[in-house]
C-alpha cells in the first residue's frame, strides 16, 4: 500500500512540472509582446520634417524606455548621436533614407524616414578669386571660394589673422582675425571685402581686407587644383629668383619635395619645405605663421612629413634672408 502511494505521489509531482514551464514560457512570451507593443508604439509616434534645410535633433529615446539608433544612407545628411549633419548640394535636391533602430531590452524593431535635402539657394552675386585678383586696389568685391589654409601671422595674437580661399586654380588672402574665426578648412564661402595690397615690407600678396562673412554655402567642400594647369618647379628654382613681379600671389607646383618641422622653431617659419630631405639646405621655403602659434594651422601637414610630395603653394612674402614664404593649399604622395 505505501508504494502505490509513493508511486501516485511521484506522478502527481511530474504532473506539475509541465504546467509550471508552461506558465513561464507564457509569462516570457507576454513580457516580450509587451515590450514589442512598446516599441511599436513608440516608433508610430516619431516625426521628422519631409524637407531640410540645415542641421536638426533626432529623437533619443521614446515612451517606455525605448532607445533610438539612427543610421543614413548618404552623406547629405550625417547622423552623429542625436544630431544630423546636414549638407546641401548647390546643385539639387538630396533625398536621404533615415532608419532608425528601436530598442527595449530584448526586442528591436525599425522604420525608415525619407528625408529630403533642399538645394542650397545662394542669393548674394559674386566674382571668382581669379577675377578679385584682377581688380583694382580699392575695388570692394564679393568672391566666392573654398579656404584652402588658415593664417596666424600676429605673433601677440592667439587668434587666426586671415586665411586663403581658392577657385579656378588661384588663391586670394582674406584678412580679418574675426571673420577667420567663423571659417574652418574646406568651407565653400562667400566674402566681401576691399582689395588693398599687404602693406609690409617684403611682402608681396594681394587681399581683401575689412571683410565679412557672407555666406557659407557647403561645409567640407575640398577644393583640388588641377596641377597640370600651374608652372612646376624646385624650391632651388623658384629661390632663384628675388623678384616680387615673379611670384606675387602666383601658385606654383613642386613636385617631389619634403615638408620639413622644427622641434625649435624661429619667427616665422615653424614647417618648410625642401627638395631634399635636409633641414640645414639655404634652398628652402617657409611656411607663413607667425612664432607664438607654434605653425598649429599648419599641423595638418604632419602626416606628409619625410614623405616625397606634390603639393601646391602661393608665395606671399620673402623673408629679410631672401628666402620665399608662403601658404601650403594642397598636398599629395608623390607618384
């Protein structure tokens, strides 16, 4: 008699076993249809404009805890956290697809968004650098083109003195320490000034001073020259000449030269660059900056050092040494 009952006690407790897996999977399945619920619900209630003009935030996390993960699938628009990095086209219209990954512990789900970028509409009129080059001192110009390299040349001033904007294979200096401070490298800008010759010694460039920032019309817009459309030489060839005519304001092409950086730098001159790979050679050409900027505006060029390079540069000074300086505006491997 006490067997048969331990033998029915026993087969009522594995009869119970499934009914409590059961009641788990159910209670895991309900958690997971809730939350799939949520997320569900929570991306139906996303909105992002349809068109876009410049950079807008993009949702981080919804109701009930949802995350959200944005992705696009061209670079007019960036999404950088929950910041989208617009860049419009001076051409057209840009249609982008945004998606978005929702999340809640376990269950993720995604939607897309179409967004489109509106072309930029430039409204101001204005000349090339080439044209603003040919005016006549005095001349106030609105120019339009890429800065190729920012300048510090006040060696009591942390801040950036002017900088070089290029189009149509020239390049023209911009002059105005608070105007510089808006422009980054690569910025398409349009800026309006008065042409003036650099009034210093030794110094041979044509500007634009008094200047304001018009306009930005594209950011990262990387202007490259076309170096077979410029006169190529040797840093010993161009020191051959002393002559301000020869050079003022012209960009040039040398070909297989070395950049060179001073760990102990002199005014002036903390990068040049050579024909050879030799910091000592008189056959050299400075780089534009002045001595308590510590040639900083210049540390893009780090990666090229002891490297042969091409690279395209515009005179626009000689030192008390007759020796050229000037602005770096392109660099590549030398081929």
């Amino acid at each position: 008699m006490k067997k048969t009952l331990k033998v029915l006690c026993a087969l009522a407790l594995f009869a119970t076993v499934p009914t409590m897996l059961v009641a788990c999977d159910n209670a895991t399945s309900s958690v997971e249809n809730e939350n799939q619920q949520i997320v569900n619900e929570a991306l139906k209630s996303l909105t992002l404009a349809s068109n876009v003009t410049s950079d807008f935030q993009l949702p981080s996390v919804g109701k009930g805890g949802v995350t959200f993960e944005w992705t696009s699938n061209n670079a007019a628009i960036k999404c950088e956290g929950n910041t989208a990095k617009v860049t419009q086209s001076t051409t057209e219209d840009v249609t982008v697809t945004l998606t978005v990954k929702a999340t809640k512990e376990n269950t993720t789900l995604t939607r897309e968004f179409t967004v489109v970028v509106s072309k930029k509409v430039i409204s101001a009129e204005y000349i090339t650098v080439p044209e603003a080059l040919s005016s006549a001192t005095g001349t106030e110009v609105t120019v339009r083109g890429v800065v190729a390299q920012i300048l510090h040349t006040n060696s009591k001033a942390a801040d950036a003195s002017g900088f070089y904007i290029v189009s149509d294979e020239a390049a023209l200096y911009c002059f105005g320490s608070s105007t510089a401070a808006k422009v980054e490298r690569g910025d398409d800008v349009i800026i309006k000034g008065t042409t003036a010759a650099y009034p210093v010694a030794l110094t041979f460039t044509t500007q634009i001073a008094n200047i304001d920032l018009v306009d930005t019309v594209q950011k990262n817009a990387n202007y490259t020259f076309d170096m077979t459309k410029h006169e190529v030489k040797t840093v010993a060839q161009i020191n051959e000449s002393t002559t301000a005519a020869d050079y003022t304001s012209k960009v040039v092409t040398i070909k297989n030269a070395r950049i060179n950086k001073y760990e102990k730098y002199s005014s002036y001159s903390v990068y040049d660059w050579t024909d050879k790979p030799n910091y000592s050679t008189d056959k050299k050409i400075n780089l534009y900056s002045a001595s308590g900027n510590a040639g900083k505006e210049f540390a893009w060029l780090d990666e090229y050092l002891d490297k042969a390079v091409d690279l395209v540069f515009v005179v626009n000074s000689m030192s008390n040494k007759n020796v050229w300086r000037g602005a770096v505006l392109q660099v590549s491997l030398h081929q």
